[in-house]
C-alpha cells in the first residue's frame, strides 16, 4: 500500500511539473505614428496594467503579449492630439498591426 501511494504521489508531481513547464504562446502590437515626430509616448493598457514602448521613427513595438484585449494611448506632441485605440485584440503568437495612426493638430 506504501509503495502504490508513493508511485501515485511522484506520478502527480511528474505531471504538474509538465504542466508548469508548457510554453504560453505570446504575442505583440506593433504600429507607426504619422507625422514621425507627433508623438511624445505610446501606452498599453490592460485592466489596471500599462506598459509603455519606446517610439523609434514613428514606429512602436509590444512584444511579449498574453492574449487578449488591449487599449493603445498615443501621447501627442503640441499641437498634436492624443489618439486612443481601444479594443485591440491580441490571439496566440500573432502580431497585431495597427498600420499608420495619424495624429491630428
């Protein structure tokens, strides 16, 4: 009886590690700001979580991404307007592409 209860237990053990252990499948949100120097920041926003990305170029990129629905802040310079894109979806290992987003004076 002892040994089938210590065989049951590493059996257990066994199997959550592999769960643990099985790759999340991110994804990401990438765009391009217009005209290239409107923007001052560019923000993500989930639930209470907000993550920002650096602007190289007009260009921004979210890596690193669970699924699902995001909303994109992008901080314009003067006399530029903040754009807001709401619910952008993310799915498994795929990269959302917002195109050209452009800022209004």
């Amino acid at each position: 009886m002892r040994k089938i209860c210590v065989v049951l237990s590493l059996l257990i053990v066994f199997a959550l590690g592999a769960i643990a252990f099985i790759n999340i499948k991110l994804g990401g949100i990438i765009g391009k700001i217009s005209p290239v120097d409107a923007a001052s920041s560019v923000s993500l926003v989930a639930a209470t979580d907000t993550l920002k990305a650096q602007i190289s170029q007009g260009v921004f990129t979210f890596t690193n991404l669970k699924e699902g629905v995001y909303t994109v802040v992008v901080k314009g310079n003067a006399p530029y307007k903040d754009a807001v894109i709401e619910k952008v979806a993310v799915k498994d290992s795929a990269t959302t592409d917002l195109g050209e987003i452009k800022l209004q004076q």
